[in-house]
C-alpha cells in the first residue's frame, strides 16, 4: 500500500498546551496549485479563528467536478462510506476494501500523518450532490477535538471517476508575509499529487501537506514563534 508524503511522526508540530492545525481540504485546488487557500486555524488557547489566506499561481490542468465526479466519502466521526448509486462496487475495488463477518467493511487505510490505521465503515448511498454537500458540512472546520479523531481512527477519503492521480507537484517555500502584528509567516509545501480529469478512479486522502512557521520578527527573520501543520486532500494508493 502506497502512502502519502506525510510528516513521519505528529510530534512534530503538536504540543499538550498548544494545537493548531490549519486545514486545507483545497489548498490545491488545480493540478498545478492554481490556487492556494489556507483555511480558518483553530487555537484551544484563545478559541480564535483566523481569516483566510489566498495566493495564485499558474494553473496547467484539470481537476474532476467536485460534485459531479464525486462518487464516495468517507469521514471517520461516522464511520460511513456515502457512496453514490451503482458505483458500490468500483468503490469497493478502488478502496481495496473487504467485507468483514458483522456485515460491515474494512481497508487498510492511513490516519491524517500517514501512518496505517485499520478502518472499519458500513455504507450508505446518496447522489453526488449530497455526498459533496455532508463532505463540506462536516470538514468546513477541524477542531482539536476532532483532529484526534482523525489521528486515532484513520483519516477521511474522496474517490472520485472520470479522474486519474496527476504528476508530482514539487514542494515549495511560500514568500514571506509581514503580518500587521510586527511577525511574519512563510509557508512550506510538501511534494503531493492530486486526483486529474482521466478515464478511471482515484482516491484522495486527507492529510498533511506542509508547516506554516511564525517568527517573531519581520521578514521572517529572527526566532520561530510557532509553528503549524498544513493540511489537504491528495492522491492515496
């Protein structure tokens, strides 16, 4: 089973006292990174959220319809495979799932740092337009809470037909960005793959993507004030 290029080990950005995570479940929304969003970062020291960042670059192909190409997804705070009628069968196969003797399912999956988790899931269909409409709801905002979740029991999966997994997108440092508060931040973006326009299936996982560092100073000069995780959906298997 292929992994995503995923931090080797959550210890790394994460703390008893401080979690932060920066959820980007479209950082990459082309191929090419044709735009980058960086989501609402939820704090459980100050509970606050903080406004989106946007930056665009060159985009050079074409990602499936969200909606209409979206045919399963499966979060693990339900333990539900939504999958969309008469496409159980390729998802299952997709998937590389099996069916268990409770009358349920199983894969080998991964958690939300790319390490293996068994996931268990019963199946429900429904049409595209809602499989994307719960996906949104449920993933608009990751707490703390919830991130655990996703550390322990597997990560959350989009499988998606008329698509294929595209080429590497190189890994890249963000500029840096002077913040109104006198810090500065600068971004670094792991090597992924995404899910393109093609004739089969594919499978993205939600997992970490890079690290968003603060330092004290302008310029992004000085000592790291903080650092966080960067997350986002790429090609699995």
């Amino acid at each position: 089973m292929k992994a995503i290029h995923f931090s080797s080990s959550s210890s790394r950005f994460f703390s008893a006292v401080l979690f932060t995570l920066a959820f980007a479940s479209f950082l990459f929304v082309s191929c090419e990174k044709e735009k980058l969003v960086e989501v609402p970062i939820v704090t459980t020291v100050t509970d606050t959220i903080e406004v989106p960042v946007v930056t665009t670059v060159k985009d050079t192909c074409e990602r499936p319809h969200e909606v209409e190409d979206l045919i399963a997804w499966y979060s693990p705070l339900t333990d539900v495979l939504l999958v969309a009628p008469n496409q159980i069968e390729n998802v299952l196969v997709t998937l590389h799932a099996k069916p268990t003797s409770t009358g349920g399912f199983i894969l080998e999956g991964v958690n939300l740092f790319g390490e293996p988790r068994l996931v268990h899931f019963q199946i429900e269909v429904a049409n595209s337009a809602d499989i994307y409409a719960k996906a949104e709801a449920t993933e608009k905002q990751l707490t703390p809470d919830l991130i655990q979740t996703f550390t322990e029991k597997g990560t959350s999966y989009r499988v998606y037909k008329n698509a294929e997994c595209g080429k590497l997108q190189k890994g890249f440092d963000s500029p840096c960005e002077n913040n109104q508060d006198g810090t500065s931040t600068k971004r670094t973006w792991f090597d992924i793959r995404k899910c393109e326009r093609g004739n089969g299936f594919c499978t993205e996982a939600l997992g970490l993507q890079g690290r968003s560092a603060t330092y004290h100073n302008g310029n992004c000069q000085g000592p790291i004030k903080s650092e966080s995780p960067l997350a986002g959906y790429a090609c699995w298997q």
